[in-house]
C-alpha cells in the first residue's frame, strides 16, 4: 500500500511539473509572437520610409511609391504604380474625413502623422473606405455626364463633362471673415473651410493695398444652381444660357471652392469691366499667391466652354495656382498636361 501511495507521489509529481513546463512555454510563446509582432510592425515603419515632402494630384516619383505602400499597409485596395492617381486621392480623402482632417486629398504634415500613427498601431479599428465608399462602377447623370465619384478633393475639375453628385453638399461649409456688399446670412457667403483662410488672407492684403474687394456669391446648392439656370434659359435660350451659367451639378460654386468678387466701383457687379478696374488687375496678379486662379480666363473659351470671367476665383492650393498661373493654363489643361 505505501508503494502504491509512493508511485501516485510521483506519478503527480511530473504532472504538475509538465502542466507547468507547459505554461510557462505557452506563455513564453505568446511573448515571443507579441516581440516579432512589434518588431515587424517598426520594421514596417522603418521599410515604408514614409515621405516628408507634400504630395498631391499629378505628382509621380519614389515617394508617391512610398506614400501608396503606407496606405496598403493600412488597409487601402490601391496599386504601389507612384502615381499620385484617383485611387491614391480618394484614400488620402477617405482617411482625411474619417480622422476630422482638412479635406484636401492632398497629403501634408498633419495627414503624413495619421498614416504614420495607423501603421504603427497595426490599423486594428481603422475602416478603409468607411467615410468615402469607392465607386464600384463610374456613374453618369440622365445627359450622359460623368459623375465626380471624390468632390471633395481641392483639384476636383468640375466642368461641363464632369458634374457633382445632386446629393453633395459640403461638410465644411464656412463664412470666411471678409467683405460682403449684403448683410443677410444667405448660403452664398460660405466656402470650404480649406478655402476660407485663404481668402480671408487675399482679401487682407488687396485692403492692405488700399483696395476693398467684396465677395459677392460662394457656395450654391444643386437646387439653386437648378433655379439659376432655368432663369437664363428663360431669358437667353438654353444654348447661351450655358455659355453664362452651367446646368445643374456642373456648376464650381457648388464645390465650395468658389467665389465671385466684385468691388465698389462695379457697383458690386459681375462683369468683364471688373478686369479693368484696379481691383480685377490686383486680383488677377495676385490670387496665385493665396492658392486661387482665375477659373474662366480670356481666350481659353473653347477649352473651358464659358465666357471670361475675371470676377470668377477657385481655390486650388498654392502649388497648382502658382504652376497654372505661370504657364497660362485652365484648370482643364493643367490636370491633363503629359
């Protein structure tokens, strides 16, 4: 009997000392994944070499090819190619919206932080696509109009071949702090808040100038945009109505990009004698330097497909004002150019 007790001693013995062993070795293992888990994730970061420099539309190069790696990495469907293309535009969008970024589609410091903070935490509630859905499929309205699949990005090109969703209407609407020939609190004071600093800032330096610019319509809606043009048509046929105002969902102010500026001696008009007056000549030489170009010029009528408007604005960011400016470009020519 007492050798029964002896072999069951030891028989217990080794159980517990195996169960033990084999604990310590889960335990051991689980640490060791988590170590190579962490480690893999800072080779990561390290291999990605995220891009210091601001990178948009049109930009190709390493550094796109770096920035694409980044945001597959986080869980974007999109090619490593080093364009910066539509699918690199809409992730950039997309991730921008979901973290109360500027919405810009452009990649920048605050954006670069983000993608960096999302690959290094290993993106585990991080959604791709969750704000800005990617079109499975192009659409186009009933007149055979493509449809802007991301309005949202700052060099969208809004024209008569490329029309907004009916449904769209910014997010981040806001009035800037600058001149208005009206006191009420209409919807046309508004513009993008990407867009309102910059504004704010050209209208400083044209009073720093000693000149007064006025801003005499900004955002407007689908359904407004549907009002205005039947008016023209009403008045001017449809033909010339569209050479003055574009049809519903083809119009930029719907964008929140746009503004229309006028001065005192226009009478707070919208005409082409605004080029001449010293507001329209300071305006036309200095909108480059705040991110706008003048979207409608003179002598593009047949690219753009509307008459000149040196009263028109639209916000694009420095960079692309500064390029189109320089070379006398549309916004059509220059997001085409080889």
């Amino acid at each position: 009997m007492k050798r029964k007790h002896i072999i069951s001693f030891i028989v217990l013995s080794f159980v517990l000392v195996f169960t033990s062993a084999c604990g310590n070795g889960d335990k051991e293992q689980q640490a060791d994944k988590q170590s190579k888990a962490e480690d893999n994730t800072e080779n990561t970061v390290e291999e990605l070499q995220l891009p210091e420099a601001a990178l948009q539309k049109l930009d190709s190069g390493e550094d796109v090819k770096a920035l694409q790696l980044a945001l597959k990495e986080i869980g974007y469907d999109i090619k490593d190619n080093g364009d910066f293309d539509a699918a690199t535009v809409w992730a950039i969008t997309d991730l921008q919206m979901q973290k109360d970024l500027p919405l810009t589609g452009i990649y920048e410091q605050e954006t670069a932080e983000v993608v960096k903070q999302l690959v290094e935490d290993g993106n585990h509630d991080f959604e791709p696509g969750k704000k800005l859905p990617a079109k499975a499929e192009p659409a186009t309205t009933d007149s055979g109009t493509n449809v802007i699949a991301n309005p949202y990005e700052q060099l969208v090109l809004v024209n008569k071949e490329n029309a907004l969703p009916a449904d769209y209407t910014p997010v981040d609407l806001v009035v800037p702090d600058i001149n208005y020939p009206f006191t009420e609190d209409l919807p046309k004071k508004k513009v993008r808040k990407i867009a309102a600093t910059a504004i704010e800032d050209l209208f400083a330096a044209a009073d720093k100038a000693g000149l007064e610019l006025f801003a005499q319509s900004g955002y407007r809606s689908y359904d407004r945009q549907e009002t205005v043009f039947a008016s023209n048509v009403q008045s001017l046929g449809e033909e010339q109505a569209n050479q003055v105002s574009a049809r519903p969902g083809e119009s930029e102010h719907q964008t929140g990009l746009t503004m229309d500026v006028t001065s005192r001696d226009m009478g707070f008009q919208l005409n082409e004698d605004f080029a001449n007056t010293d507001e329209g000549k300071w305006l036309a030489e200095n909108a480059a330097e705040y991110g706008f170009i003048i979207r409608f010029p003179k002598g593009k009528e047949e690219i753009t497909q509307y008459q000149y408007e040196p009263w028109h604005i639209r916000y694009v960011g420095k960079k692309a004002a500064k390029e189109i400016t320089e070379n006398d470009l549309t916004l059509e020519e220059y997001l085409t150019a080889e």
